[in-house]
C-alpha cells in the first residue's frame, strides 16, 4: 500500500520536531497542506497505532487535541 504524499509531509513534519505534541493547525501551517487533511492523515496514524491525540488547552480557555507520533 502507498503512502499519500500528505502523510509523508505530516510523518515527516512530526519527527522533526522531536515528538513535541503539536496541534493539527500548526503541522497545517508548516507544511502548506489544510488542517482538514492533516486531521485525516493523522486518523489514519492513530488507527494503525502509530499516532496519539492528547487534550490539552490554549489560553485555559479553548480545548484543542495535540499530536504526536508514538
């Protein structure tokens, strides 16, 4: 099965950064691709066990889901 050239982007991206846990929006932003995508891409990650999604919150006010690559 071929991997999409987003998941590489988004693969590539998150071991980059050293497993820091990013949100969805920001590996959007570094990498040129929407956050829609990214959210895809990383399902399908977290499915094959090879992502996490962890809540956490920006300001103490809004509640956002950051990534990271187990």
């Amino acid at each position: 099965m071929a991997i999409s050239e987003n998941t590489k982007k988004v693969i590539e991206f998150l071991k980059a950064n050293n497993g820091k846990k990013v949100t969805s929006a920001e590996v959007a932003e570094a990498i040129g691709i929407e956050k829609r995508s990214v959210d895809g891409v990383f399902t399908g990650l977290q499915k094959k066990g090879l992502g996490i999604r962890v809540d956490g919150t920006t300001d103490g006010a809004k509640e956002i889901s950051l990534l990271s690559i187990t």
